[in-house]
C-alpha cells in the first residue's frame, strides 16, 4: 500500500475576510474531492485571512498512480480561480 501526501500553500489575494477566504476554500476542496477521490482538508492558516493550506492523501497499490493522482489535482488547484498557489510538497510511505 502507498499512501501519498500533497501539502498545498496558497495565497487568496482577493480575500478581504475570512468568509471569503472559506468561500474560495470549500469550493477548491469540493471541486477535487468529487473530480480526483483523495482525501482533501484545510490544515494550516485557518486564522489567515489570505493564506490558506491544504493536505491531499491518496491511496494506492502504485506509486505512479498515487502520484499521478496527486499531480492532477495540483494542476487543478493550480487553475483555481481566486488561488495563487505558493508553494507545494509532495511525499510517500
């Protein structure tokens, strides 16, 4: 079994509150939760009204796949309007 982990950092520019800050944020976790099926969850920055980060798992008898999962919902994020993606880092066990 592989487990991959995505951390995610993003910057909400846009965001003027925190309200706005959780609106943009559910519909990033929505979006890849329902498209990609990995676990997905706001982990860091709560109180940061224009900083937000995410954690991704995936699980996987293959590393490719797992990766590959991975990379697709980056690239999702990565497109996300009202995100400007930081900084990310990817691991396995």
């Amino acid at each position: 079994m592989i487990v991959g982990v995505l951390r995610v950092r993003l910057i909400l520019r846009e965001a003027v509150s925190l309200k706005d800050k959780r609106q943009v944020v559910k519909g990033i976790k929505d979006r890849v939760r329902n498209r990609f099926n990995v676990s997905i969850a706001e982990i860091g920055a709560q109180d940061a009204r224009q900083r937000a980060e995410l954690g991704l798992a995936a699980v996987s008898t293959e590393r490719r796949h797992a990766e590959g999962l991975l990379q697709d919902a980056l690239s999702h994020i990565r497109c996300a309007p009202g995100a400007e993606l930081a900084s990310h880092d990817i691991e396995f066990f």
